[in-house]
C-alpha cells in the first residue's frame, strides 16, 4: 500500500497536489481501519473531509472530524493503536498519538519518511501528518446515514446528511473567530447544488445555540446572517486559502462577494 500511495503521488502534476493525494490516501487509511474496529458505530464522520469522500467536494482537506453520536462502545485509544498497526502492516513508519483531556478529543497520525521519499521533503524526519477530531458533545438534532465508500480503499462510515452537513459547515461560517478560505468554498459548493440543498435548521439552532447562546440567533435567518458576515471579507485573503487545495484552480476564481451573495438569495 505505500508503493500505490507513492505512485499516485508521483502521478500528480505538481507537488501541491501530491501532497494532497497523498494526504488523502492516509486519510483512507485510517477510514478503513476505524470501520474495520467498528468506529462508526458511536462515531458519525462529519465535515470537509466527508463532504469530499461522500459527495465529491472538489478541494483536498487536511482533517478527518467526528461526532460522538452514542457513548455506547467508544474506545478510541484502542481504535489509534489500531489505526498505528495496520499502518505499520501498510509499509509505513507511523506515529501515533491522543488527547482526550477536553470535549473535543484530538488524535495526531504522523507518518515519518514518506514525504522524502515522494519527493517532497528534503529530510527524512519531516513527517505526512492527518489530525483526527472526535466533539464528544455535538449539538442535538443532525440526522444520520450509513454508506459504504470507495476511494483508494473501500469501507463503510456512518455521517450526517447532507442537510446536517450543511447546517454545521453553515454554523463554522457564522461562529468561527478568523475567515477561512475553506469554509466559504464549502459553502459555495452547498449553494450551488442542485436540486437545492436546504440546511438541517433544528441542528443549526442547537449549535448557535450551544456556541453563543440560548436564543442569541435565529437559525432561520441564516441566509441574512451569512451576507451580513460576507459583507466583512477580504476575497482575495479568502481565494489565497483555499487555493492549495482546489483540484481545479481556477475554481478559486468563482469565490465572489458577488457570486455568493447570489446563491444566497436562491
């Protein structure tokens, strides 16, 4: 498996983008060992990442997130020390840690080598890193399925729907304390769909709700909420960050005031 992780990176026409397809291979990696420990039992896989392995995002992403949905046979330090072996069994060199001390339990997989021998680092010790987040307490009311994925490898993983996606990429727009670049091409992404792609707005309400306040904003006036907050955006901060990750370049392009303020109004 590392030769096939090797060959598609040095397929890949530049070294951004090997470092992306890279990137994602480890991520399926560690998909396929948390479904094989069934992990998606109690863990339901949630935000860009599975935006992209579900529903073909066009843009890499750097982080695998999840929400605890069931307390019931969550154990996650035995499900790192599974995702260390079968990387090890995979050819590669990996490192493998875990914090659970706060609400949001945090797990680094580092594997070292790889990136010298793909040609994108000079040092050996330069390590190929994935960050894995676990909410151990996400906001009430996202509504779940089950599908089995193929990309690289094939596994099952339990996620939110389309429309919860929606609601939590919505609530990342409107909550976080700095723009990002990811976010709103996202976002764009979600308003172009079409048929229409509605947000979960009982989910987004408890996660407003949870981050500012009881009652502090009304979910059903997100798309103003939205507007408000691009009305505040430096664009071209916002193409320079999600630049690096866009298959298609020139999709940057397209991440316009005027652009999205015209998917929001439908």
């Amino acid at each position: 498996m590392k030769d096939q992780a090797l060959a598609i990176a040095g397929a890949a026409g530049d070294p951004v983008q090997a470092l992306n397809v890279l990137r994602e291979y480890l991520q399926a990696l560690v998909l396929r060992s948390l479904h094989e420990c069934e992990a998606f039992r109690p863990l339901a896989f949630v935000g860009g990442t599975a935006l992209r392995f579900l529903h073909g995002l066009p843009r890499f992403s750097e982080d695998l997130d999840f929400s605890l949905v069931s307390t019931g046979g969550y154990e996650a330090r035995e499900w790192m020390a599974r995702v260390k072996r079968d990387l090890a069994l995979a050819g590669f060199e990996p490192e493998v840690t875990w914090n659970d001390n706060k609400i949001v339990h945090v797990g680094w997989v580092r594997l070292g080598g790889v990136l010298k021998e793909a040609g994108l680092a000079g040092r050996a010790d330069q390590k190929l890193a994935v960050k894995l987040e676990i909410d151990t307490r996400p906001p009430a009311g996202a509504r779940l399925e089950r599908r089995v994925v193929t990309r690289h490898l094939t596994f099952l993983v339990q996620h939110l729907d389309l429309p919860s996606l929606l609601s939590g990429k919505l609530h990342a727009v409107l909550t976080r304390g700095y723009p990002k670049g990811r976010d709103w091409y996202d976002l764009m992404w979600y308003l172009s769909q079409r048929p229409p792609v509605a947000p979960n707005v009982v989910a987004l309400q408890h996660a407003l709700d949870q981050t500012l306040g009881a009652a502090a904003r009304d979910a059903t006036e997100w798309q103003a909420m939205v507007r408000e907050r691009l009305a505040s955006l430096d664009m071209r901060a916002i193409r320079r960050d999600v630049l690096p990750f866009l298959e298609r370049q020139r999709d940057a392009d397209l991440l316009t005031t005027e652009n999205l303020d015209q998917l929001l109004r439908g």
